[in-house]
C-alpha cells in the first residue's frame, strides 16, 4: 500500500468509554428526583400558600421596586466607577490618593453598615446649605424632604457598588495595548479623548462579564434595604405577609422564585453582551462566515479555472 493510500484511508476512531462518568451522573439525577418527591410530599413546605402568593399583586410591585433599585444602583455605581478608575490612574497623586480612600472606606466596612449610616443620614444633617463657606449660602435643603428610604437605599448601594467597578473598570482599562494609548496621544487625542475613543471600547471585552455578576449581586444584595430602613422589596414585602400569616417557608420560596426569575432574565441579557463585545476578538468563524469565504473561493476558483 502506498503512502498516497494510507492518507486516503479512514481512521475508525472508537471513543473511549467512561463508565464512572455514567455511574455519577445517574446517582446525581437519581439523588435530585428523590429530592424533589419529598418536598412535593412534605406538608411543611406549605405548597398551597406558596400557589396563593406567588402572583400576589404586593409580590409583584415588590419586585418592582426590587428591580428599581438594581438599575438605579448600578448606574450609579458604573458612572462613579469610571470616575474613580481613572482618578486612581491618574498621575496627579492627590486624585489617585482620593480615588484610592473612597476604595478603602467602601470596599473595607460592610454594605449593611453603609446602609444603617444611610438611613440616619437626616438626623446627622437634617439641613445641607449650599453656597460660599462661612459667607454666604444660596440654597438651603431639608434633608428630611427628599432623602427618602427608597433614595436612601439606592443611594447607599451606588455608592458601595462604585468602589467595586471601580476595581473592574481600572482592570478593564489596563488592558488595552499601551501601543494604542501612545499611538492616540501621538495622533493629538487628549486623556479625555484617548479614554473614551480607544480605551473604553477595548475594556468592554473584560469588564461585562465581571459587571453582570455585579448587576446579579446587586438585586439579591437589595434585601438589605430593611437597614435604611426600607420595606417594600421583595424580601421585606414577603417578611410582612409571612409575619400575618405566621407561614415563612412558603413565602421564603415564593420570594426566592422571583430573585431567580428576574436573575434569569439578566443572565440572557448578560450572554447577548458578552457576544456583542466579542465580535472580532475569536479566531473561530461563524456558519455564516463560513459560508461567504466558501462563496468566495468557488468565485475565486472559477475566474481561476475561467483564465
């Protein structure tokens, strides 16, 4: 047989057998199917309450509210994030020891303590003048008259929220090429400029992932709005119904079912990101890819043969 024959003949390839692999995944089925018939048989689970409330109308504006918090929280903790990545990247070392304080104070003492400070915010300064120091003020504002739990919340999970993006967006920036960076203050681009055009764009790649775990962390770190204090979330809201009915367990669960729904919902959005962003960055062609540089070599190959 001829070498020309050997490449020509078909590897029969018999994959290898891994029964321990099937053995595992068996128990493990086997394991969760026992575990669920016995909650559908355990009488303590206290499924018809779970069936009566899970749709509850008071459920599903506390998952509104839930779901408010998150977004406002989380532009705020993007948007002042941003602000103090570059600050902590800065070369004038006042910003980056200002940027690098805000970090230690919110990263370092515990999100429930921030909100606790947060909600008595308007007996430390029930009035905030505005105006020239130890002259003249121009607005005077009544804490108590705007600073509601619902702002207080938000406000204090932001705020918390912007110590951690910042971490994300500085590791984000950091890994653009400093090729690019040098060749954009080469071309004239300002810091501004060089940040917004070329080093945002490229951190993107990096920092969905890492912040969509954030946008997670913060509708379930939302349950500690109680500390403002704060009761209309979906945690406080099944508290309330649990306390009348003296039934926790099944509004535990129905409280639980609308963190995972609405988790659900921004993991998809979450995926359809991270493969917006990654266009460009994989050397692995699409079908569709595929199917055009298939075109274009039939093409090729016809003018070719045509010739």
């Amino acid at each position: 047989m001829s070498a020309g024959e050997d490449d020509d003949e078909l590897i029969s390839a018999v994959p290898l057998r891994r029964p321990g692999r099937r053995i595992a995944a068996a128990a493990v089925v086997a394991l969760l199917a026992l575990f669920c018939y016995g909650a559908a048989r355990n009488r303590d689970y206290q499924w018809s309450t779970y069936r009566a409330y899970l749709f509850d109308q008071r459920m599903f504006d506390a998952a509104l509210v839930t779901l408010e918090l998150t977004v406002l929280s989380m532009v705020i903790g993007i948007l002042l994030g941003i602000t103090i990545a570059i600050m902590r990247m800065s070369d004038n070392f006042v910003l980056r020891g200002v940027a690098w304080l805000y970090v230690w104070i919110f990263r370092g003492t515990p999100v429930y303590v921030q909100l606790v400070f947060w909600g008595l915010v308007t007996t430390l300064y029930k009035r905030i003048d505005v105006g020239i120091p130890f002259m003249v003020q121009f607005v005077h504002l009544n804490t108590g008259s705007w600073l509601t739990p619902f702002v207080a919340a938000f406000v204090g999970l932001g705020l918390n929220e912007a110590a951690y993006m910042s971490e994300i967006m500085r590791a984000g920036i950091g890994s653009v090429d400093e090729g690019q960076l040098e060749a954009s203050t080469a071309l004239g681009m300002t810091a501004w400029q060089t940040t917004r055009r070329i080093a945002l764009p490229q951190a993107m790649r990096v920092v969905i992932p890492p912040t969509g775990n954030q946008v997670i962390g913060m509708l379930k770190t939302t349950s500690l709005v109680i500390a403002v204090p704060l009761t209309a979330d979906l945690y406080s809201k099944s508290e309330q119904i649990a306390a009348v009915l003296y039934r926790p367990i099944p509004l535990l669960l129905v409280a639980s079912t609308w963190y995972l729904a609405i988790t659900s919902v921004l993991m998809v959005g979450q995926h359809y990101l991270e493969k917006r962003y990654a266009r460009g960055s994989s050397r692995v062609l699409t079908a569709k890819q595929l199917q055009g540089l298939a075109k274009a070599q039939s093409l090729a190959e016809s003018r070719f043969g045509a010739s």
